[in-house]
C-alpha cells in the first residue's frame, strides 16, 4: 500500500510539512529495488527524479507557486515519449533509441510538477493481453508472481498495484489500460478518441489508441486526466471539444444498462457471471435503474477489431525499416530488400510480426472488400447501437474480462484464445467511447476482477461520476 490513500492526502501532508518530495520518492525508490522480480520497470530515473524532488521541495519551503500535480510520483508505459530519455515501445527494433521530444501528455504533466519516476514495461508495441510480448521479459501480477498482470499496459497497471508509483500512464487500443486495471485490481480508464492527445504515442492503430490512465481511486484518475485532456496543435485528431470539471463529484442515481449479450456469453466466468448479476441488484436497492439490453454484435466485435487494428499496425510499423533509427542488422554482402527483411525480422518479437503479416493479408487487393471493407461497416453498426443505446441511459455496465488473471504462459500458443479476451474491451474502442474499469470483487480463486463502465462520447465526467458511485456501492478495495 501506498503511504498516503490519494494524492490529495498527499499534498495535504506536503504542504503541512508533514512530508517532503525527496522523501516519497525515497519510498517508492527503495519498493522498486525490493520489487525488481516483477519486471514492471524498464527503466527507473533514479537521480533525475531525486533532482526534482528537491527543487520542488525547495521551492514550496519558499513559498514558490506549484503546479497542481507537485510531488506527484508518475511512470509512463514505454510507448509514450519522453525527450531525452529512453523509450523502445518494448521491441529490440528501438533498442537503444532515445526520443527526441515529449508527448503532448507528458508536457503538460510536466508542467504541473509531477515527478516522473521511469518507464514501464509493456507488450511489445502494445501488441498483447498478458505483458508476455515484451522483448525484456513478462510483468508478473503482484498479487500472484504466477500469473499474467494483463496487457498491453501490464507495467504500468502492476506500478500501481504494487505501490511504486502513485499514478501512471498506459495506453489503450483495445483495453490495454481496462484489462490489466481488471487483473490487477486497480482502476483504469480510458477516454473519448481524442479527448488525449495522442501525440507523442508511439502507434499501433491510429483510429483506436488512446492514452489513459491508472490509479488506486477515481479522484486521481480525474486529477491527471484533468491536466492532460484538451486540443493540440500537434494531434489533428485531438478534440476541440471544451474539457469540463472532472473532479466534482454528483452523488445521484443513474439510469443503467446492461448488456445480456455480455452477462450471458458462454466465455465468461459463472462466478463471475453470478457476482456480477448480484452486483446488478445491489445498484438497483441503491436507487439506480438498471435494465438488460440487446446487443446482437458481440460475437462480431473482436474479428473486425483484428481486422482493422493489424491492418492499421502493417501501415504504421512500416516505418521501422532499420535505417533511420533502431535496430540493424549487418549489412554484409546483403540487398537493400534482404537488408530490411533481416532487420525487421530480428527486430520484431512473434505477435509483432503476427499482426503485421495479418494486416498486410487484410489490406491485399484479393481481400480488401471482404475482410477490410467488411470489418469498416461492422464498426458502423456497433457505432450506431452503442449511441442508440446510450441516448436512454446514462452508461452501460458490462464484465470488463471473462476470467480472473490467468496463468502465465496458459494462453500463449494459443492467439485466438488469447484474442477472445478482449470481447469486451474491444466495444468502447471500435465506437471511440469512454470506458473505465473499478474494482468489484474477488473471485474465490483470489484473484479480483472489476467492471466496466461504458458512457457516450466526452461525457468522462459523468462516467467518473458514475465509477465512484460503483465503487461505493460494490465496497471493493483497490488490491
């Protein structure tokens, strides 16, 4: 457990004088030598973060202005830039490349006086479910050190699970940041398409990543998400809309659904399916509406995901040729065609080159219209019923994941499996939609599993509201 419950009982005791910046830091330094086992850490900034402790430290004995996030300890998932620093997006194709400037993210974090403590371990180009794509080795789930922490933002979610960051960032293609909150018992959110900048995110699929965020409670999460959401000059496809106050908290009742396509899906855990109906009912005693939905799509939601994700990842990753940055493999008595063959197939781990060769297939002239065509206008349809449904409700709840954690290497030699773990997530990211997962219960094999909570777009202040309403009611506790 962190020392301090939140971040705003965290800044009380600094501004008190009851704590100081080089002194939570020192904590979370030494948790993250006692921890190394779990491998969430790629990179820790020992000195830097040190550094900046004590200026911060300085400057508030001084009675210097402060930025709303001072002292805050912060990791970021090894996809989001940070300029003079490391970032590989866990792959030996970037082995060694330093980024040459921050994400848009990380700016205004930065501005707000965070403390970056280091970059966290993750799916080797955010290509995974279990943290055990990354080229520097899988993330153990603390709770657990024989089961997976989720993906691909696994470092990041077990960062905060384990206490040695107070917050940290991730990223969510297609419940990179849901998922692995779920396995680990955190809460994690991911936001409206384009309510982040997504500049300075190293891509996967640009129609579906978006940068988002852990924490142990919903007022964090509101209090980064709060610094770091808006337009950006950088980003064409971050949103103009106006960022609203995410840290007022409404207590009211909500008018809920749920999907009985999810509930009763034959994948999804039984203990799971009979927590989450009972759960259903305690919303209504506490004065909420909830009421079961038709969704006919679910079935389809992960093949068109697959589709469109691998097809963007082949056009995105193309990029990595060896030449300009990263890794390269010798050019002795080799073809520029072989040259960049052998790079790329050094470089790139297993799934990397799964997703790339699958996305080529799709984006081929034999098989646009009937795979790449086809999965667009699914997309459309699922568009369409989540707003219809969510013009009459204030969110759709709905199982986050169909299992508690799973074994480490239960699932690896067997993708669609592995695939098939992300029915649920997949929906917020095909519509763009807000979605976060809260905490909820423990399965009765330990392990704890959450829900998740599914809003229209930009309306992340009613879904915070929302998620705080359910952690309440459910009484989970962060792990």
């Amino acid at each position: 457990m962190s020392e301090f419950s939140s971040i705003s009982a965290f800044q009380e005791a600094l501004y008190a004088g009851r704590t100081t910046c080089t002194e939570t830091v020192q904590l979370y330094l030494d948790r993250i030598g006692q921890t190394k086992h779990l491998n969430a850490f790629l990179e820790v900034f020992e000195e830097e973060a040190l550094e900046k402790a004590r200026a911060l430290d300085s400057r508030i004995k001084n009675g210097e202005p402060v930025g709303a996030l001072a002292g805050v300890v912060i990791g970021i998932k090894d996809v989001i830039c940070y300029k003079g620093h490391k970032v590989s997006a866990a792959s030996r194709i970037l082995e060694g490349f330093t980024s040459l400037y921050s994400a848009t993210a990380v700016e205004r974090l930065l501005a707000e006086d965070v403390i970056i403590i280091g970059n966290l371990n993750c799916d080797e180009f955010a290509m995974g479910s279990t943290n055990e794509n990354s080229a520097y080795g899988p993330v153990l789930n603390a709770l657990d050190n024989t089961r997976v922490p989720g993906g691909s933002s696994g470092g990041s979610a077990v960062a905060v699970q384990a206490g040695l960051c107070m917050v940290s960032l991730g990223s969510d293609t297609g419940g990179s940041v849901r998922q692995p909150a779920d396995f680990c018992g955190i809460v994690g959110l991911k936001p409206t398409y384009g309510r982040i900048s997504r500049h300075g995110l190293i891509a996967y699929a640009s129609s579906f990543d978006q940068i988002g965020v852990f924490g142990r409670n919903i007022a964090d999460v509101a209090k980064v998400l709060q610094s770091i959401a808006g337009p950006d000059e950088y980003d064409s496809t971050a949103s103009k809309e106006e960022v609203p106050d995410y840290q007022t908290i409404h207590n009211k009742s909500w008018k809920i659904a749920y999907l009985k396509d999810a509930l009763y899906h034959e994948g999804l855990d039984p203990e799971m399916k009979e927590g989450y109906s009972i759960f259903f009912e305690e919303l209504e005693t506490a004065g909420n509406t909830v009421t079961a939905v038709d969704f006919a799509y679910l079935d389809y939601v992960v093949p068109a995901y697959y589709v469109l994700t691998t097809a963007e990842a082949s056009s995105n990753l193309s990029r990595f040729d060896g030449v300009k940055y990263g890794h390269r493999t010798s050019l002795k008595n080799l073809e520029l065609t072989d040259f960049y063959k052998k790079s790329r197939s050094e470089g790139f781990g297993k799934e990397v080159k799964r997703r790339i060769l699958l996305g080529t297939f799709v984006l081929s002239a034999g098989y646009y219209d009937a795979y790449y065509t086809k999965a667009q206008q699914v997309r459309k349809l699922v568009v369409d019923k989540l707003s219809e449904i969510l013009s009459e409700y204030d969110a759709i709840l709905m199982p986050t994941v169909p299992s508690t954690a799973f074994k480490i290497g239960e699932k690896s030699n067997d993708p669609i499996a592995m695939y098939l773990a992300d029915i649920y997530t997949v929906l917020a990211n095909l519509a763009g939609v807000p979605a976060i997962s809260v905490p909820l219960r423990r399965h009765s094999n330990g392990m704890p599993y959450g829900v998740q909570i599914i809003t229209k777009q930009f309306s992340e202040a009613s879904l915070l509201n929302i998620a705080d309403h359910v952690m309440n009611i459910s009484q989970a506790t962060p792990v």
